[in-house]
C-alpha cells in the first residue's frame, strides 16, 4: 500500500472536565483550539492490532487512557497512576495480545496495567455502532533497581513483544518480564568480553551508555544506540542471556550505523521495519538513516550463525559493515536547514512497512516511501535541490519546469497564503508539527495517524488513504497489473485510492482541452482531478473501515469491502448498491476482491453463521455475484477452497491464487452470453487450468502475482513479486523460472487479449513492462527480458526517480505513467486563532510516448514509430512528448558524437531519426522553434542541420498562420544568419499580425526591431526640447529617428536617395518628429529595400492606427493603444508624427460640430456591445486628446461623461458647442447626450447638479 492524507485532521484534548459517557461522542475530548497549551502531555502511543476491539491506548505524564479507533474518536477510559509527588510517566510499552499496558516513571516505578472492555456506554446521541467502557486495572507495581544499583539513571526505553517486554537502562543493563509482572531474566550484554573487544574498533568502552534501544520480534533483532552516535545490532532472543560467552552458537552482533561527520550527529531514536527488512535510524542531525537489513545475518537456523567460532563471527561483522547498503532521508535538498528541523524525535512505520513517518523536534512533520520518496511534509519548502532527480541533466531539469504550455511547470510543495506566514509569526499557533513532534502511531490499518505535539495536551488525527494492493487499478480497454493499463473511456475511473470511509477517484479533468495545462478563465486546469466518494451510511455502521476495493475491466464498477460486506459503485450512474438482506452482509468476512468479467465480481470469503442468510457457510471460499443484483439468490457460482489466499489476482478472466502451503490455482472462467431482461449472466463455468507447488526459493513471503499472455499467445507467463523486491517469471508450459530483477516495489505488465490489442498498439509492437524500484521507472521488453535481462529504460531521463511523486500506475492513453504527489494547505482560521492544515493528494501524468518511440528508433523501426506516434497524435499530451523526444535527442547528441569522435556540431543518427519523425506531423515546425528556444545558441547547428533552415520555418510557421511560433524564430535567425535576415522577417510576421489584430505581438515585433539602447536614448531625447542628430547609432527605432535628423547615410551603412538633410530648430519635439518624417517620407518609396525595417514597421503600425480611427473601430483601438503603452511614446506618438501624412487627418485633428455628432454616433453603438475594453476608454481617450484627434476625443468624452473634457472644449470651441448641441438635440440617435452637452456649458458646481 501507499498513503496518502486528505482532509483537514482532527484535534483532540487528552484531558477534559466532561465526564467518560452520557454526552456527544463527537464533542467529547475535542479540542476547541489546536494550539492550547497545558503541561498534560504523552509519553507514549498504542494501537493494538491484536485485539477483539478496535482501540489506541494513549498514555501521559500521569494517566492511561483508552480512545476508540473507529470512526469516532472518544475516550472509553481513563486511569490516574499511583505515583509519588514530584513523580510522572516516563516510558511505556503496550501488548495488544495480552491487553496490557506497562509503564515506567521518572523515579523507577515500574507498573503494569491492564485494560478491558465493559458495558456499552450510553450517549445523548445515536453512534455509528456501540461503544463500550473500559476498566483499567493496576496488576503489577515495583521499583525498579538495577544491578550497580544507578536507578538515578533513569530509563532508556521500554521494548518487546507479545510475551516479553524488556527495561533498557542507560548502563546496558536489561531487565526482562513478563506481562504479569514478573521478573524473567537480568543482564547486561556490555559486559560481555567479545562485544567489549569488537565494540572498541568504534570508540566504545565499558563507561558507554546506550541512548535509545528498539526490538523488532519479527527477527529477534536489537537495535541499540550509544552516546558516541553508533548503532549495534544484535541477533538474540528477548529474554535469554544475549551476550553469554558462547554467543557464537546463540546470537551475533554488528554495528549498523556509524556517523560519518561530527555534525551528522548521533543516533537519538531507532525504529525497526514491521517485517525486520530495515532499521531506521534517526540522528541529531534532523535526518533519518535507513539500513537495509535483508542480508545484514546470514543464519542457518533461527539462532544458529555458521558454526564459526567467536573471532572469525567478529571479522566477517566487520567485513560485512563496509558493504552495509542505507538510504538517508533528508529535507535539506529541499532548502529546509537541520537547526530549523530539530533532532528526529518520532518514528513510525505503517502497518505494512511501506512508509515511515517521521517527526522532528522543533518542527516538521514528514512521511517517506522506503525508496525516499516524500509523499507528505508539513513544511513549505523553499527550492528543490536538482541533485534529487538522480542525475537528471540539468539542461532537462530546466526544460521540464519551464513556462511552456508543452512542458510541465515547476512544482510547488505546499501553498501559504501571507495571513498564514503573519500569524505563524507573531504568534506561536500553527500548523501541524510546527510545535515539533513528539509522539506518533498509526492506526491498525494504516487510515489514521496521531500525532501528539510538544508543550500541547491535544493530538491530532490524519486521514490516509492507500492505494489497494488488489493489483487492479487500471484504465479502460486494456488491463494492466500490478495495476493496470488501458485506455479510458469518458466518465470512467482510470486509478482510485481508499480511504477509511470513502473513495479517492482519479479520473481525466472534464476541462482537458487538446494541450495540458491549458487557463480556462485564470485557473489552470489539470489533466488529472480527484474525486471523493463517501460510502453509504448503512454500510460504514458495519463495515466501518474499508480495507478492500477492486475496479472493473471497463472502469465503470468498483466493488468495496470493509470489515464485512460489501457494497458496488457504478461510477458513471453515481450510484452504490448494498446487500439486499442485511444478515447476509454481515455474515461476509471478504479476504480479497477481484473481477472475472466486467458484470461478474468474486469475493474470497469466510461465511460463518449464515443460517438465515441463504449463502453457504464456509472458512474459505469464492463467491461469485452480478454487479447488478447482490443477494444469495443471484449467487452464480460458489467454490470452495482448502485455505484462504494470501495472493488473489483477477486478470483478463483468469483469477490466480497462492496459499500458504505453497501451492498455486490458476482458474479460467468460462461466461454464457445469455441474460434476461435485467442484463443478469445466467451461467459461470469455472476450471482450474494450473496447479502446482512453487519452488523453495519462492517460499519467502510474496507481494503479489499475476497470470499474462506470452508475446506470441503461446502459453502463459506467471510474473511473483517477493516482498524483497525480488521479480521472477514462471512459464507455465515448461515450469521454468527467471530471475528478472531485484530491488523493485510495484510492476504493471501488460493483459490484452487479441481483439483489443489492436485499438491500444499497433499488433507489430511490443507493449513493455514497467517496473519501479531503485532508480525510478524501467521499461521492459519481454522477447529479449526473458533471454538476457535486457530493458530498456537507459538514457531515458523521463523515467528517473521523482522523490516527490510516487507512480501508481500506468495508463495507455497516453503511454503515461501516473503518480500522486501531496499538496498542503495552511490557512489561518479567526474562529479558533490558529492555523488549519489541509492534506490534498494531486495527481500528474507523466507521458512516456516519447520513451517508445525512442527505443524504436534506436532498432531502426522508424516505419513502427511512426505508426504508434500517429496512433496518438490526437491525444492531449502528443505534442509534449514529440518535444521530449526531440529535446533529449539534441540533449544527447552532443556527448554520443564526442564518444564516435564526431564533430559535436553535426547531428547524430539519433537526432536526426526524432526530427525526421516530427516532421511527418503539422505542429513539427513548433516543436522545433520550441525546443531551441530551450536550449542554448551552441546546440542550435546541429539542431537546425536536422530538422531544417530556421527561416524555412519561421516561413511556414507564417504560412499556417502561427505567428507567436514564427515570432520565435527571429532571435535564432538573428543568431545564425544576421540581423538583417531577421528584421526582414519580423516585417513580414508584423504585417501578418496587424491583419489578424495581433496587437501585443505587433508591438513585441517593434521591441525586436528597436534596441535597448534605442529605447533609452528615446526616453532622454524625450526629456530634452529638441531632437539631436546622431548618424552613428545603429539600427533600431531611434536610429531611424536620427538618420531622418541627418539621413545623409543609413544606420545599416547602405546609401539612401535622400534629396537633402532638414534641420530642426522647433523647440516642440512633436512637431519636429512631424515635419522629419514627413520629409523622410516623400522622398522614399514602397520598396522595402530603400527603407530601414523600423521605419517600415513604424510606418506600418501607423498605418493601421489611422484605418482603425477612419473606420470607427474603437474597442480595437483601445486594444492597439493597450499594445502601444510604453512603446516609444505610445498610440499618441504614433498618431503625431504621421498625421500630416495622412490624408484625412484633419478630419479628425480639426474641430468641427458634424465630424463630432457622427463620430459620436459610431463610438456609442461600438462601445454598446463593449465588455473588456470599457476599462481600456480612458487611456485611449487621453491618447487621443495628447494626438490631437479631437473629433473622436470629444466623442469619447460625452460617452463616458467626462465633464473636465467636455467643459475646456466647449470653453474653448464654443460655436462648435453651440451646432454641436443643436445637431444632437435633432437626431433621434443621439438626443439622449443633449443633457451632457447642457452640463458642459455650466460651471462645474451646477453641471454635477444638473447631471444628476
């Protein structure tokens, strides 16, 4: 399983004046504040797994507490210990076997107590299911007194199993009981004389004392950390003499952990895996060391070592530590500092060993995969160190965060808002784990997290959910296991997670538009969303929590069970359907779920007491149902079975079963087609096709099975995950097997049957294997995996290791692979004064396409590329991954020429093979300008040698019409071929984008053709009163200025027919920009030749502007004045200096009554149907007056009111007020402006009185 959190957690109060019973569950021990602070605290977490109940045992400095573990979380008990004054709680262990708590004080008293369900408590309130009080009793009190008699010491911890449990002093001394109290056995395994002699190779000698200590009974191993940092590890079993002399034939002991640096501090806190697989190690230095111990003892027997004597058992331990394999864990490459993080001071495995949860002192609370992967951290992480990626180049790493819609963007890790920074500030109230974690546990099966922080008497509960190991999690035409891939149809779920209560869909956003990450308004939207989906009621008062969900073939079904029962949901209807008859649910035990069809489910179960119910009773047995109809009397099939599965896969119809002794049934299911009016299958035939005994080496525990087709349909492959990460595939016709691989976690193999094969691949390809491990994502082909162990997954940047995002899946939609990754929500909540934490999963896909496609290449199986690109060239992600594929060739050809002792500027094969591909593709010429536009100048020739003349693509980037594209193009051709080459261009793209009312791109053109150094001159000729000749400066806007000034030579060198240089001695800039281009302009001519790109892109521009202003197209107008602002003086300026060129300028330069009405008539009826641009009005209106277009300024201002406007004008002008007012009071269009005509020629204290 994995985890995930979700929601908002829960705050508890360990203390409260209310009394056990007769009130509100809910409101019970709930905290009314997060952050209040009390000096109750806890010293110690419980949630037993072996008991009847489902119940945490929670104790602190001075009580023992039972909190119900089911959906409401209550207190059902609660004891005071006896202690002396001055006296507390120190250190606890609890048993669920026997029900027992023991607990040790800070001055050695030493008590056991025992705790246990009595009557059923009444409330105020209806609860889900009865509660029942617990009684705790005290059974055992002594004090504690240790061999030298040094009890001042104090306790290092308690620690066992469910027969022993043992106290640890800092002297080394252990006292063993059992859980009644008794006193088993006292020693001190530092006095041993071949432990002293091997433990002085790492500096400790007998004045040592051990800091922290932890059992795992799983493999009778104990960890124990020293002052000086380092970590022993002793195989022995608790309770016998562990350090006798004869330990070579009764234990062996080896140090594990030793710092390698002064500050990465000591061992504080040690952990061990549930299953012994690892031991973490957690240091001072806010960082946890995990130690793989899967080779760490190589034992005969269960205490037998080899036979060896004690001196060569202490050199092999030697030896064997400096090849000891361990993985740290750190928040540090995400910018978090070890002094902010605090010591490690929790750890906590989940109940299946797949993550470890760990808390820091001073703040941060985080939980990691075994592989390092960080699914969920309280802390806002400041930057992520590249060096996570596992070697990623740092060229890609750029590449796939950047801004490009083709690309994905960069990730944050948590989001919080600057209330939440402000408070967190100035006050000592926050999130989860920003006070430091004290105390953690999950609950039995793994939904829940407590989390008990420092200097507070409240703890908080975590909601996770995981994703189901029924190996099916899949999309919808092609199944795909350990999950599944397939293509989905609309609607259906492709992956899901379950939770405790409810389901966690993660189906295709209904906004998934034909490019990723596309704004719909100004949210982006994801491709992939989550949905939750809260189980009914009725069923959560039984089955309450869920533990087993399984998705149909198609995707539109999935079926559910928790302690009992089971219920189906219809994804697409929304709809969930129950056992009719409610004995019937409760008689249900299920061990696994699965489909044999995609309206037949099968339910591994025990049945007992069934009587009443109609279903046969059994200890082990499939059932088999329709989806549409629960109920014994639509029972299709039952088969009974000598013992319950401890693997269960159901994969295209065949269902496949591993028991503990070994042996493994491989069933086919044979379905008649014939149904009745309610769509009910009416027959099943069920036959077991295999069985046989697994070899000896697959003995060990297994994590997961499935049955495939052989490539060539000849036969059949049984692929066996061990729980080692040991892969091995069994042919089912020969019973050969094949060591695949070792240290992988999760495996998704293909299962298309030969009529659906051809809608997902084309039948000449082969669909890979997936694994992920070590490393990340490996691809796998099985023709050459099975002969030579070959994949295929090197220099293949997009499957490296993500220690943020965790794969569950695999998906043929887009040959993606889809993973989960944590977003977290901080937010400041004024009712309660503190900050609130939401957990949200999020998932993203990561398309792989471009790893196909790549590998076929590489074989010379272009014609077969080609093939599976068109397959999906319709899809979302298509463009992206035909990108990837180009950029990481480009990325690669460098080195694989200077390995060939090439020239590095010369494309490579394989380079050349991926832009051949893209140009059998319309979007190729995008891609191309994309993907250079990402890289730097010196990868651009061979680039360009391979996918073609950057100018041929900036041309036919024209040609369709994507300009923003082509636009792209202008800094490559500037680069490669010349400015002149360029500017030439960027004309031809400008007047491209005026004719389509591009506007802001016409305006970037501008900024391309007119230097920085241009734009800054312009601004200080700007603050003078005359504009000064400079025929030195080079090309740009203001060296086409300057050479109207003095043209006798053109900026670029070439000679143009000028006539004659005119001098400007007007101390009005406008006028002397006015009259030099106007004798620029009658001098040149229409070829583009004999003018300079900016005085033809500024002329161009300008022409625009007048057939915009001539036309009446306002809302236009006020988009190209937006465009303009700020560019070399704007709409304004570029009205001014080519009026006197326009030919009907003075219409609109020269005031007059009818020019006015009409272009009033036409501003009013344009701005009637205006929306956006209403905003823009004022800033063209004050463009126009600065340009002297009067006509259509005056209109503007009688639309919108402005009496400052109005009022000078008509002060100014007022016979044309006065016809202008007898015009409008006239015409039936325009009569309804006559009272803002009336205001202006008021003084301004009575117009707004008049206006009103």
């Amino acid at each position: 399983m994995v985890y995930f959190a979700y929601g908002f957690p829960s705050s508890f109060r360990l203390e409260s004046e209310a009394e056990v019973g007769g009130q509100d569950p809910e409101a019970l021990g709930k905290a009314d504040t997060p952050g209040d602070v009390s000096t109750t605290r806890l010293v110690s977490m419980g949630w037993p797994d072996k008991t009847d109940d489902d119940v945490a045992v929670l104790v602190t400095t001075r009580t023992v507490q039972v909190w119900s573990g089911g959906q409401s979380r209550v207190k059902l008990g609660e004891s005071n210990v006896p202690l002396h004054t001055g006296d507390q709680l120190a250190k606890a262990l609890c048993c669920g076997e026997k029900s027992r708590v023991a607990v040790v004080s800070e001055q050695g008293s030493l008590m056991v107590f025992e705790y246990r369900s009595g009557d059923v408590m009444e409330w105020s309130v209806e609860l889900e299911s009865p509660l029942h009080a617990y009684e705790i009793v005290l059974v055992h009190q002594e004090l504690l007194v240790q061999t030298d008699g040094a009890s001042e010491e104090g306790v290092v911890d308690i620690c066992g199993d469910g027969d022993v449990f043992a106290v640890v002093f800092p002297s080394g001394d252990f006292q063993t009981y059992d859980w009644f109290g008794r006193l088993i056995h006292r020693h001190s395994p530092l006095e041993n004389n071949s432990l002293i002699r091997y433990m002085k190779e790492f500096g400790v000698s007998a004045m040592s004392s051990i800091v922290c200590v932890d059992y795992c009974a799983a493999r009778r191993l104990v960890a124990m950390g020293f002052d000086n940092g380092i970590v022993l590890l002793v195989h022995t079993v608790l309770g016998e003499d562990m350090m006798g002399e004869n330990m070579g034939q009764r234990g062996l002991y080896k140090v594990v952990y030793v710092p390698k640096k002064k500050e990465d501090g000591g061992a504080c806190i040690l952990s061990f895996h549930p299953k012994g697989q690892y031991l973490a190690v957690g240091v001072h230095a806010a960082d946890v060391v995990l130690v793989h111990l899967a080779h760490v003892f190589e034992m005969k027997g269960d205490n037998d070592v080899s036979g060896n004597n004690v001196d060569d058992v202490m050199h092999q331990a030697i030896a064997a530590d400096v090849g000891l394999e361990s993985k740290v864990l750190s928040l540090t490459g995400w910018g978090h500092r070890r002094k902010e993080l605090g010591r490690v001071s929790s750890l906590a495995w989940s109940p299946d060993g797949k993550v470890l949860a760990v808390g820091n002192r001073i703040r941060g609370l985080t939980v990691w995969t075994t592989r390092g992967c960080k699914i969920l951290c309280t802390r806002p992480s400041t930057y992520r160190d590249t060096a996570l990626l596992g070697g990623i180049s740092p060229r890609l790493l750029e590449t796939s965060f950047s801004s490009s819609p083709n690309v994905p963007t960069p990730r944050m890790e948590s989001k919080e808002s600057p209330a939440v920074r402000k408070k967190t500030e100035d006050t000592d109230v926050g999130a989860i784990g920003d006070d430091g974690v004290l105390h953690m546990i999950w609950s039995v099966d793994g939904g829940h997290l407590l989390v008990h922080e420092a200097g507070s008497d409240v703890f908080h509960d975590l909601t996770f959910a995981h994703c189901c190991d029924s190996r099916v999690i899949r999309t919808s035409n092609a199944p795909f296991c350990r999950s599944t891939m397939r293509l989905p149809d609309s609607g259906v779920a492709n992956f899901f997670l379950i939770g405790s209560d409810r389901l966690l869909l993660i189906t295709p956003s209904a906004h998934l538009s034909s490019e990723p990450g596309r704004k719909d308004g100004e949210k982006d939207v994801p491709d992939l969303v989550v949905q939750h989906v809260r189980v009914p009621q009725q069923y959560l008062d039984t089955g309450f929590p869920l533990k087993l969900a399984s998705l149909n073939p198609s995707g539109t079904d999935i079926v559910v069970s928790g302690s009992q029962g089971a219920c189906v949901y219809h994804v697409l209807q929304k709809k969930w359907r129950v056992f009719g008859d409610v004995t019937q649910d409760k008689a249900i035990h299920a061990w696994h779920l699965g489909w044999v069809h995609d309206d037949i489910l099968v339910i591994c179960a025990t049945v007992q007491g069934a009587r009443n119910s109609r279903l046969p009773n059994s200890k082990a047995a499939l059932y088999y149902f329709p989806k549409h109809y629960l109920d014994a009397s639509s029972l299709l099939r039952f088969t009974e079975l000598d013992d319950i599965p401890i693997l269960f896969d159901c994969s295209n119809g065949r269902l496949s079963l591993l028991f503990k002794s070994g042996k493994v049934q491989i069933m086919n299911h044979r379905i008649e087609s014939t149904r009745d009016h309610q769509n009910n299958v009416h027959s099943l035939d069920v036959e077991v096709e295999y069985e046989f005994e697994t070899e000896e080496q697959l003995r060990t525990p297994l994590q997961s099975m499935t049955v495939m087709n052989k490539s060539n349909n000849h036969g059949l492959w049984c692929v066996i995950l061990s729980e080692s990460g040991d892969l091995w595939c069994l042919d089912l016709e020969t019973k050969e097997y094949t060591s695949l691989a070792d240290n992988i976690d999760y495996f998704w193999v293909p299962h298309l049957c030969d009529e659906k094969r051809q809608d997902v691949f084309p039948r000449n390809i082969e669909i890979p294997w997936w694994t992920y491990g070590e490393g990340g994502m490996k691809l796998w082909f099985d023709t050459q995996m099975l002969d030579s162990g070959e994949h295929f997954s090197d220099g293949d940047p997009e499957l490296g290791f993500d220690p943020e995002v965790l794969p569950i899946g695999v998906s043929l939609e887009e040959v993606s692979i889809v993973g989960l990754m944590h977003r977290v929500h901080r937010k400041y909540t004024y009712f309660s004064g503190g900050v609130s934490t939401e957990f949200t999963p999020l998932p993203e896909s990561q398309p792989v396409l471009a790893c196909m496609l790549r590998r076929l290449l590489r074989k010379d199986r272009f014609k077969d590329a080609l093939a599976l690109a068109d397959m999906y060239s319709h899809r979302p992600h298509f463009s992206r991954s035909l990108e990837w594929l180009l950029f990481t060739a480009l990325d690669a050809n460098e080195n694989q020429q200077i390995k060939n002792g090439l020239d590095k500027n010369d494309a490579g094969s394989d380079l050349l093979k991926s832009a051949e591909l893209l140009s059998h593709f319309p979007q190729s010429a995008e891609l191309v300008v994309s993907v250079a536009r990402k890289t730097e100048a010196e990868l651009w020739p061979p680039l360009f040698q391979a996918s073609g003349s950057p100018i041929t693509l900036s041309e036919n980037l024209l040609r369709d019409g994507a300009l923003e594209h082509a636009a792209c193009c202008l800094l490559i051709i500037n680069e490669v071929f010349g400015q002149s080459e360029a500017s030439s261009m960027a004309l031809k793209i400008l007047k491209s984008a005026l004719s389509v009312s591009k506007y802001t791109l016409s305006a970037d053109l501008l900024r391309f053709l007119a230097t920085e150094q241009d734009i800054e001159a312009h601004q200080e000729i700007t603050r003078k009163s005359n504009v000064q000749a400079n025929s030195d400066k080079g090309p740009g806007y203001l060296g086409w200025l300057w050479q109207l000034v003095a043209p006798t030579v053109a900026p670029s060198g070439n000679k143009m027919p000028i006539e004659n240089s005119t001098g400007i001695d007007d101390t009005n800039e406008d006028i002397g920009m006015e009259r030099t281009l106007h004798e620029s302009w009658k001098i040149s001519t229409d070829d583009p030749k004999y003018l300079d790109p900016p005085i033809d892109a500024w002329r161009t521009l300008a022409r625009q502007a007048w057939r915009l202003l001539d036309s009446g197209n306002i809302k236009e107008l006020a988009v190209f004045d937006k465009a303009m602002k700020g560019l070399f003086g704007g709409l304004s300026a570029l009205f001014k200096t080519t009026k006197s060129l326009h030919p009907t300028s003075l219409g609109h330069t020269t005031p007059s009554s009818s020019m006015i009405a009409s272009a009033l008539f036409v501003v009013s009826n344009e701005l009637a149907s205006a929306q956006n641009e209403l905003e823009l009005i004022p800033d063209l209106l004050q463009s126009l007056l600065d340009s002297g277009n009067i006509n259509y300024a005056i209109a503007l201002a009688i639309v919108a009111n402005e009496h400052a406007v109005t009022t000078k004008f008509c002060a100014e002008n007022k016979k044309v007020w006065e016809s202008l007012a007898t015009l409008i009071a006239n015409d039936v269009h325009l009569c309804a402006f006559t009272s803002v005509l009336q205001s202006a020629a008021l003084p301004h204290s009575l117009a707004r009185t008049f206006t009103i």
